[in-house]
C-alpha cells in the first residue's frame, strides 16, 4: 500500500494505488480456487458480497486498531509535553503497517475501494496526532510562560523594598509577556492589557503578604500617617490661610508617608490635598487614630494633637473646643459616631482657621469616608500629581486607590488582631502582678508603663499603671505589716487611709480596705502563730495552759493542726502516745480529738473504739480534767474498754461487752442499780471516795485535805454535787464502782477544788486551781499572781503598815460565768468576829479579780528562761563558750527541769 506524504495542511483523501505483489504460491492457490468454481452453480452475485464483507471486516479491525493507538491512557493521546512531541509518525507507522496486512488479506476486486478508505483514515489520523502534538507543545509553552512569571513575582516580592530592583523586575516581566504574546498572536492592546493585570496583580499579592506577615512595617512604608502614630498640627504662622488654600483645614504637616488624597507641593512643609474633603477625611482619620490609641476625651485627644512643648495654648484650645462641643473636657467621646465627629471636627477646623470655610456636604464627604461609610474620588488637579512615599514607589502606583484600602484595612485589621493577643498576654501579666501585690508579694517583673499603654491604649492604660504603682505600694505596707505589732497594723492602716478629696477616690478606698481585712486576718495568724508558741513553750516546761482562754483552746488546735494532724494514724501507736503526752502537758484536748472521743463513742467496731479508748485512758491518767468534759456514758464507755483490755481482754471483746453495758442496759437492769445505790455499804465507799478526792487535791500529803463531812455550806455543797455525780455515774458505767470514782473524781474537778488561794486549806467550788486546771504546790501560778495583786491592793489602800487586815477571795454566781471573784476584805472586829465586806475599787464599786496567766510572774519567768535559753544557744552556735546554766524556775531542780522539756535546738 502507498500512503502519499508531503503537506500535512495540505493533505486531502484521494484514490491510490496500491501495488501488491504475489509469491507463486498466492498463483497457485488462485488458480485452484478458479478451477474449483467451475461447473458449480455458484452466482456471482453471492461472491461479491462476501468479497464486501471481507473488506468490511477489514474496515472494522483497522478503526478498532487505530482507536486503541489514539487511546488516552496508553496510545498517542497519552504523550503529554515534551513526549507527544514527534509521537504521531511513530503511531502512524503502526497504523500503516496494520493496515497494509488487512490489505493483503482482501480479494483483488476489494482492495482498491479498502485502499481509498485507508487514505482518509491516514489523513484523519495524521491530523489528529499532529494537532494533539500542537496542543501539548502550546501547554508546555503556557507553564514554562505561567513558571517564569511566578519567577518574576517572587524576585519582585524579595526586591519589594529596594524600589529600582523591584522597578527593574517588572520590565523584565514585562518583556516575557510581550515576547508571549507576540508569538501567540496577540494584539499590542492585548499584551499591554496583559502586562498590566500582572503587575498590578504582583503589587496586590505582594502587599497583601507584607499587611499579613508584617502589618506594621506595611502601614509605616505604605499606610496613611494615622495608621501609624497620627500627625499633629503646626501652629504656625498665617496657617489658617495656607490650611484653607493646601485644603488642609487641620494643618497637617507633612510626614514619611503619604495621605490619600495628597498631592506633591514643594512650597512648604505642610500637607496638600486634591479636594478639601480629603483634608477633612485626614483630620478626621488622624482623630481616629488617637482614639485607637486611648486618647478619648476632649482633653485627652487636643493635648496630643496640640501639645504645650510645641509652642500650643493647649488649654485654651481644649476649653474652645469643650465649650463648641457642649461637653466636658474630661467626658469620653464616641468619635465613631457620626454625629460626635462632625462636632470634634467643626470646632477643631472653626479654632484652626477661625472660621468654617466649608459647606455641610463637603463636610460630611470627609467625615464618612473617615469613618469608612464611602470612599473618595481623587482627581488630581491640573498641573499636580499623586505624592508617592515609601522605599517602592512603583509599588504604589501599580495599585488601585481601592486595593490600596484593601491593604491598608487588611494591615490594620492584622495590627489589631495582634494588639488583641498582646492585649491578653498583658491581661494575664497584669492580673499576675495585681494577685500577688494583694498578696503582699512583690514579684520580680511587673508590666511596664510603656507596655501597659501599648495593650490598653492611653488612657486605659495609663490608669492601669497608676492601679499597678497603688498595689505595689500597698504590697509594700502589706510586707511591712507582717512584722508589726496589733497597734502598729491599725496605726499604718489608719495612716495610709485615703482622703476623699484624691483622684481614683473609689479604687483606692476598695484597695484600702482590702488592706484593713488584710491586717486582720494578719493578725488573727500572728495570734495563732503566738498561741502555737505558747502551746509549745507549755509543752517543753511542764506548765499546763489556762483552759478557761479560748485562745488556748484555739492554740491547741492550731498546733495540733500542724505538728500532729499530718502524720495521726489512729492505727498508729506512737500516734496516740503522741497525743496523750501534749494534752498531758498541757491540759487542753485539742478540738480535732475531742471529735474523734465523740464520734467513736457509739461505734461497737474494736478497730476504732480500741485505739480512741486507750488514748482517752492515757490522757485520763495523767490528767482527768483534761476529759472531764466529755459526756458521762462517753467517759464510762472509753474506761470500761480501757480497763477490760488492760485486764487482758481481747479488744473485740473488750469493746462489745462495754457497749452492751453501757448503752444496752434493760429496764431490769437499772433497776438492780437503783436498789444498789440504796444500800449502806454503797453510801459508805461513796463517801469514802468523796474525801478521797478531798485527799488528792490537797497538798498535805502527810495528812491529807479537809474534812468532808466538817460542817460548812461548801463541804455541804461539795458532797452534795459528788453524791449526785456518783449516782448517775455508777448506773452509767453498769454498776462498775472504780470507773464510777474515776469519772466522778474527773467531773468534780472541773468546778470543786482545795484551795490555799486565802490561806488555809478549804474545799471551794470554783476554787482557782479547778478552774485553771493548777495543782497546789511551787506550779501554782494562780496563786502567785493573786499574792502580788492583793500586796498592791493592800499598800494602796491600807498601807504596808495595817497588818489587822486580809483581802480574800470569794467565788460568787459571777465566777461561774467569766471566771472572775469577788475581793473582800476580812478584818477581825473588837469582839473577835471576823467581818467580811467587799472591796471597792477607784470607780465605786466592788473590785473583781481575773486570772490571767500570761501576765503573772510564774508565766513570765518561764517566757524568760526559754528566750534566755534560746539566746545562749545562738551565742554557742555562733562561736561562744557555753553559758553557765539558768537555775530552774519555781523551785525545780535540773534534772526535772531539763526531763520536762526545757529548750529544744
């Protein structure tokens, strides 16, 4: 087959001839096939179809062949860029060789027609694969093109500020597109319509990736003077004519960059506008700008856009525009409303030029595109042109006056979002600072005046830092207080007090206050922190605290709290040794155990009533009085499982047959014990037990205490009060007569004890040692007190010489409320008969006497000995010898001194 060539463009489907040669063999087979038809009815007509239908079949294998060679996945149409190139001959050579074997394949009388089929085919295939190769070449072209002008924009972001490098990129940017569109077959007004949309595209692309990388340093290059710090006026001579003439009714002087609207004036250094409604449009822009910044009220905003240090009357100008305005010089300003706006701006422009030049329209133009509501129109007048600023100028020039905006807004909406991240890293800062000033803590930094008015603006953040300096100065009396005596915090409290007549009256006297509840809750720690000490000094010297002062009560808390609340474990041993051995010494059952006794009185677990009772009995036979508070069946519950496990019996034992004793008992039962307590020998050991504690109290130990069953209205009283206690007692306990005494004994010392206070020995209710929890002898600190009391009463009143008469004290109905007696004086009379009188103090009426432990001289000399003991130490520490040793106080030796406690290093 021939297939012709030459003139792609030109090629057209004609007729060919296509020469085929036969071997013999082909001859042969002819021949026979000849031969074979003769003398057979065989029609002709039959033949030529089939001859058809061969060349049909033909047909339809070659388009099948030829479609899978233009295939889009694997064939012709697959070569994509620089691999269609020349790819059609190469397919087309498969085409024609396929084609030529359906060639050979058909009779003679077809292949002529197959062989003009075959010509239009190659003509559609050639055209098809060239056009395909075109098409791919013009896409390559196309993204080498699109390739090197993203070259050109990149190089043109990096040169954007190096204006002549930037300038010099876009002409050669320029050059490839026309060379691009020449070979395209653009018009000149096609590639110059092309070269422009590029480069006003790279100018758009490149200052939208500065206003969002960098919005600050976009608007300093390319934003308006108040997108940056905002201009100020110059009070120049003869300015409100030149404002009028430079459509400059601010007076605006020129700065580094330029406003929308100015034009190029070399006359002077003052701004000039295209239209006076872009000089209103600036002034008003300028008045927004230092509203961003916090400058809010009248006096605020004509103070920075006049100021004194540049030859300004400031006052005048701002009472000119307060009084024009009708508004307070100090009142904040909506400068964002319209209404506001046009005011500020008419009364500045009116003190400017003395007048206003301008109509309603022209200034409400300037005041809404201020504001963003419209934008103007810049038309340059003749003979003027744009003054470009900033390192690219080209840069400028290349943007619309709208897409100008967009950048400058998208800038400006940056800085305010960073401004508003800064603004609430500065809020937590602040707030940092501020908790630990009214903690009284000083922290190492603080934010900055600077800082502050950068996150909040002017004003804001001017009174932020006048808050802050407030709070560091009241951390500083906050520190200084710590160390103070009570006085001294309300006297610095009293002194610090602000006046009403101060600015930020309202704040200060909040922080003021916050100050005054500061100083007492310092104060009530330094009670704690006194009483802790206190506690421990009672503790290391044997000498029980007063138990009727709350404050001791609430030191026993409070020490309990800290030194053995952490590390109690009632499964603990030495836990509860611990305990027993601090309300031993000091005679107060911290609050936090009298809890404990009170909530496992009625628990019949042995794992928490076992523990709770063998250290309620270690405390009660050291010191009964100190649980002599607790209820009758608590006390009777806690020594019957303390006694029988003492005894040997199990705890689990122990603790269920006292409950059932105690709190199980049937009516049969109590019954018994009331017939019990009728009978003589019952009466008999009451009694007996009665003296007992009579004896016990007392000092004499050779002959005991005093008489019970003497007659006198306290014995009586006395034995009256055991009786009933013992009574109740004994049904309480289940009848157990030692439990019985134990807890009577503990109960009656609270309020009965013998007394040496007047002289002699005597059973007295609320005598001094039951209320203050002393026993008689050298710790007595009661008694020592009242003996120097009653000398000074004595030589006051009587003089040292008058020894026919006593002072005594009497417990009365008061002694039980407050703890008070009543003095009397005591004088034996001509007749013998002792007469007893009240004592009356210098106001008229009957003296009463307090004890007060922490003044008396017992006490005191105890405090001493410890300081003094705490110095000697710190004397050694610090290189000297050792001191010689105090002598014990109150008649103890060293040995016993030292065993209590003494001083701990």
């Amino acid at each position: 087959m021939k297939i012709p060539v030459g003139n792609f463009g030109n090629a057209v489907a004609q007729a060919s001839n296509i020469n085929v040669s036969f071997d013999n063999g082909a001859d042969s087979y002819n021949s026979i096939r000849q031969l074979a038809n003769v003398g057979l009815d065989i029609s002709l007509e039959a033949q030529a179809k089939d001859d058809q239908n061969s060349e049909q079949f033909a047909l339809n294998s070659l388009d099948a062949f030829q479609a899978e060679l233009m295939d889009g996945a694997n064939g012709l149409y697959a070569q994509k860029g620089q691999n269609a190139e020349g790819a059609t001959a190469s397919y087309r050579k498969q085409f024609e060789e396929r084609a030529r074997q359906e060639y050979e394949k058909l009779p003679d009388s077809r292949k002529e027609n197959f062989a003009n089929q075959v010509n239009a085919r190659w003509v559609q295939f050639t055209r098809a694969g060239l056009q395909h190769e075109q098409q791919q070449r013009t896409i390559a072209e196309d993204a080498g093109f699109k390739s090197r002008l993203q070259n050109h924009t990149t190089r043109a972001q990096q040169f954007f500020n190096d204006g002549i490098s930037y300038e010099i990129e876009m002409g050669t940017a320029k050059s490839d597109i026309a060379s691009y569109g020449q070979t395209r077959g653009w018009s000149q007004d096609q590639i110059t319509a092309a070269q422009d949309e590029w480069v006003n595209n790279t100018a758009f692309e490149t200052g939208r990736n500065l206003a969002v990388s960098n919005p600050a340093a976009f608007q300093s290059e390319y934003g308006e003077p108040s997108s940056v710090t905002g201009s100020v006026r110059d009070p120049a001579s003869g300015a409100q004519a030149l404002g009028i003439r430079n459509n400059n009714p601010g007076n605006i002087r020129k700065s580094d960059i330029s406003w929308v609207g100015e034009v190029e004036d070399n006359s002077t250094g003052f701004v000039t506008f295209a239209s006076a409604e872009h000089g209103i449009r600036a002034l008003c822009k300028n008045l927004l700008s230092y509203n961003r910044k916090g400058y809010s009220t009248i006096s605020q905003i004509i103070s920075r856009w006049a100021p004194p240090e540049d030859k300004n009357d400031t006052a005048s100008y701002i009472g000119a525009v307060s009084k024009a305005m009708g508004i307070p010089p100090d009142e904040k300003l909506d400068v964002n409303d319209i209404d506001v706006m046009t005011r500020l701006c008419t009364s500045i422009i009116h003190h400017e030029n003395g007048s206003m030049p301008y109509s309603n329209e022209q200034l409400m133009k300037g005041v809404t595109a201020a504001l963003g509501v419209n934008e103007l129109d810049t038309v340059v007048p003749a003979g003027s042109k744009p003054r470009l600023t900033g390192t690219n100028p080209e840069f400028m020039k290349s943007l619309t006056p709208y897409q100008l905006a967009q950048l400058r807004n998208l800038a400006d909406s940056n800085i305010s979002q960073q401004k508003s991240e800064y603004r609430d890293q500065m809020n937590a800062f602040f707030t940092d600072s501020m908790a630990a000033f009214n903690n009284g803590e000083m922290p190492e930094n603080i934010p900055s005046q600077t800082q502050l008015v950068e996150a909040y603006g002017y004003s804001d953040g001017t009174s932020k830092y006048a808050e802050l300096q407030e709070g560091r100065k009241y951390a500083g009396y906050m520190a200084a207080a710590k160390n103070m005596t009570a006085e001294g915090q309300y006297a610095l409290l009293d002194k610090v007090r602000p006046s009403p007549d101060q600015p930020g009256y309202a704040s200060s006297i909040q922080r003021w206050e916050r100050f005054g509840r500061y100083i007492q809750e310092n104060i009530k720690q330094q009670e704690k922190d006194e009483s802790v000490i206190r506690y421990s000094s009672s503790l290391q010297n044997d000498f029980p605290l007063d138990p009727t002062d709350k404050t001791n009560q609430a030191a026993a808390d409070e020490y309990f709290k800290r030194n053995i609340a952490p590390g109690f474990d009632l499964s603990n041993p030495d836990s509860l040794n611990n305990v027993a051995a601090t309300v031993t010494r000091s005679g107060i059952v911290p609050s936090q155990i009298t809890t404990i006794f009170n909530s496992a009185s009625r628990s019949d677990d042995p794992k928490i009533v076992a523990p709770v009772a063998k250290m309620y009995g270690q405390i009660y036979d050291n010191n009964p009085a100190a649980v002599a508070t607790l209820p009758g069946e608590t006390m009777a519950f806690y020594s019957k499982v303390y006694s029988l496990s003492n005894a040997g019996m199990n705890d689990d034992l122990a603790v269920k047959t006292a409950f059932n004793q105690i709190y199980a008992q049937d009516k049969q039962t109590k019954e018994m014990f009331a017939q019990k307590i009728r009978a003589k020998d019952y009466s008999e050991n009451r009694s007996k037990a009665a003296q007992s504690l009579s004896d016990d109290l007392s000092k004499n130990w050779i002959s005991g205490g005093p008489s019970v069953a003497s007659p006198s209205v306290q014995n009586q009283q006395y034995l009256r009060d055991y009786q009933t206690l013992f009574d109740s007692n004994f049904i309480t306990s289940g009848g157990d007569e030692e439990i019985t005494k134990k807890i009577t004994n503990a109960q009656m010392k609270r309020n009965w004890g013998v007394t040496t206070i007047n002289g002699k020995e005597e059973i007295m209710r609320f005598a001094p040692e039951s209320v203050y929890g002393v026993t008689n002898g050298s710790g007595n600190w009661v008694k020592g007190q009242w003996e120097v009391e009653k000398k000074e009463l004595l030589s006051k009143s009587f003089g040292s010489g008058s020894k026919d008469v006593e002072l005594i004290i009497v417990p009365d109905a008061l002694t039980s409320r407050n703890h008070s007696y009543g003095v009397m004086v005591k004088q034996v009379g001509s007749d013998g008969i002792p007469i007893v009188h009240p004592y009356y103090g210098d106001d008229g009426k009957p003296r009463r006497w307090f004890a007060e432990q922490s003044s008396s001289p017992m006490y005191q000399e105890v405090i001493n000995k410890r300081n003094q003991n705490i110095k000697d130490a710190e004397h050694q520490r610090n290189g000297g010898g050792l001191p010689e040793p105090s002598p014990a106080p109150f008649g103890f030796n060293d040995k016993i001194n030292n065993f209590s406690g003494g001083v701990k290093y």
